[in-house]
C-alpha cells in the first residue's frame, strides 16, 4: 500500500480546505509514492518522535500539529524543526499532518472531546460562514434520476443529519443547435422544446471542481446548462467548537475532577466557584479562547480549552464556569480519530500512538 492511499483516506475524512487561514495542514516532507510500512499517530513531531518511528520501521509519521508552520530559507538543524526535517529526510520519513481541518470536521478533535467527557445533543459551536454554494441545472425528465445520483455521489445534498436533498421543479427548455453541434435531442437549425426538470441542491464550495466534473460527465446535453449562487447560511456541520449536554447534571467541583481524571491534567485551572448545575457544556480543543463569547451565548454552564489567556478570566464569573486544561491534554486523543480513520480501512495495516509525550509543559 503506498502513502497516497492513507493520506487520501485522512483528507476524505478532513478536507484540506477546511483550515483556518494561518494554518499549514497537509504534507509536510516526503513523497506519497512510496510504499508504506508502517504510520506512528503522535501529536507533536519531535526529535523523540521520529526515533521512535525509525526503531518501528515504520515511513510514515502522523501529527496533528504541523511540524512546518513557517517559510525556510535555509536548513542547518539550529532549532528543533530543523533537525527535524533533516532526519525526516535523511531517513525517508513522510509526515503528514491534519491541524485545523480537523479541528473544523464532522467527527473531528472537539468530537473526540465530547466523545470521552460523555457529552449527546452535539452542535458546532461556531458554524464556518461562507462555506455552501447552490448548483442550479436543468435535465430533461427521463435523465432527472441518474443526474441528481451523480451530484450526489460527488458531495452534493447534504443538509444536517439528511442527505440526497434537492429540490426539483417540471418545466420546459429551448435550444437550437447550430452547424457543427451533435445535439442528443432536437435538429440542428431548429427550434426545440423538452420538457426539463430544474434540480437545485446545496454542495460545499470546496467541492465545486469534483461536482461539476460529475455533473458534466452525465449529464445528457452535449453543453449543460448550470448555475452556482454563493450562499450566506452557515455550515453547520463544520466549524470550531462543539456544545452538547451531558444526561445528567453535576456540581461544578464534581464536573472539575472528573475532567481533570479524563484528561490527566496536571492542574486545572478556573475561574470562581459560583455553585451552579453543570449539564450543557461547550469546548474546543487546543486554543479555544476566542470562543468564549459564543459559549456565553449559548448558554452553557462551562466552557472547557486548552488554553485561557489571564485576562480573559475576568468579568464572566456570573455568565459561564471557565475551566483551562492544557493545550496537550485537550487534544491528546487526537491520535485515537487517526487510528479509528486508517485501521477501518487497512485492518492489517502496522499502526502504532507514539508512546513519547511531547508536551512542552511540566507541573510541579
């Protein structure tokens, strides 16, 4: 099995484009075309880390945190980066890494998150805008069926927990094909009319390339007609955050222990004690302040991340519980979505969460 496969199964589950702007989630060093012999699921790529793959035998390292975030103009190992990418190369190590794409997916790290606090109900905290396009075309009747099943099958039709939605509206159309054309109805220099179904369905903006592809590839006239109308509804199926509730309520210090137990936190950090029931609760993994005021604004009891900057504790004792638990921590589990991800399609595949801990951040 060769690297591409796995990369390819990773990004069918994390789009690529599904990254916030800064990010730099995908290939970092290596070539697909190599045959795999083996993947290492970590966290952060370390020195450690690549050790470890290379004792394995394994080629391909897996990271949720991008080794390269920055442009290099030269490579001499004096940081950790550096000597990083050189032994990668040195050793034909591939790394791939899904940072935000996976962060903003359907069953991504805040998923995972939920997934072990015992969190049902869920719901993207912040919805990614801008996300959604319309594809409008038109087919004549008898075609209606195996066009819709094309756009499907190519990422169209997806609307919350349904898919396969369109909407389809009986008309009629007009063409005349001029000299040179090879019309599949009608004559050539004559007017036609065919009764057409209009099919409208939804598709994210990523995948217009693919959908058109297939729209093109089925679709009977030999120059489709199609619309695309950008949209301004929110993706709710992807985005940053998750808010769901737990099937019954605790006392904050009960739900702050049991968090701190889950997660193996070294030490919790909080904002005051002010005796309220926890039962909804909204999180993001890794540096999830910037959520805080969408997680006031839902409602929930607490908001739990990675990291709180100081002051962003204050003035909020009265709206929601704050509950920081380390950027490692939070995100730890990661390394469980890649498992699940490539073992269901590779059961005999070597796969290996690297044992190295590679949080920078110690407790006394």
């Amino acid at each position: 099995m060769k690297i591409k496969e796995i990369v390819s199964a990773l990004e069918r589950f994390a789009p690529l484009p599904l990254q916030d702007g800064f990010d730099n989630a995908g290939l970092q060093i290596g070539l697909t075309e190599a045959e795999a012999t083996g993947a290492l699921l970590c966290l952060d790529v370390t020195e450690a880390v690549l050790d470890e793959a290379i004792a394995l035998g394994y080629n391909l390292v897996i990271s949720h945190h991008p080794l390269i975030f920055k442009g290099y103009k030269s490579i001499t190992g004096k940081d950790y980066v550096e000597r990083c990418i050189l032994k990668a190369i040195k050793n034909d190590i591939v790394i791939y890494s899904a940072h935000t794409n996976l962060d903003n997916a359907q069953g991504g790290v805040n998923y995972k998150i939920a997934e072990k606090i015992g969190l049902k109900n869920l719901k993207v905290l912040e919805p990614k805008e801008n996300s959604l396009i319309k594809l409008v075309t038109f087919v004549p009747d008898a075609q209606a069926d195996s066009v819709r099943e094309a756009l499907f099958a190519a990422g169209c039709g997806n609307i919350g927990n349904y898919d396969s939605c369109s909407y389809n509206l009986k008309g009629e159309g007009t063409f005349r094909a001029k000299e040179g054309t090879h019309p599949f109805c009608g004559t050539i220099g004559e007017l036609h009319h065919e009764n057409e179904v209009r099919i409208e369905t939804i598709l994210p903006v990523y995948k217009k390339a693919e959908v058109i592809k297939a729209l093109l590839s089925v679709h009977p006239y030999e120059e489709p007609a199609f619309d695309l109308y950008p949209l301004q509804n929110d993706w709710l199926q992807a985005g940053s955050g998750i808010v769901g509730e737990l099937d019954e309520s605790e006392t904050e210090l009960e739900f702050l222990k049991r968090i701190k137990k889950i997660f193996e936190v070294g030490c919790v950090r909080h904002n005051k004690l002010t005796g309220r029931e926890i039962q909804k609760v909204a999180l993001c993994g890794g540096a999830g302040a910037f959520l805080l005021p969408q997680a006031i604004r839902t409602g929930a009891d607490v908001f739990i991340t990675g990291e709180i900057k100081y002051h962003d504790y204050f003035g909020h004792e009265g709206d929601i519980l704050m509950a920081e638990i380390g950027h490692y921590e939070s995100e730890q589990y990661t390394k469980e979505i890649f498992y699940s991800i490539i073992r269901d399609l590779f059961p005999n595949f070597a796969l290996q969460l690297s044992k190295i801990n590679t949080n920078p951040i110690k407790y006394l």
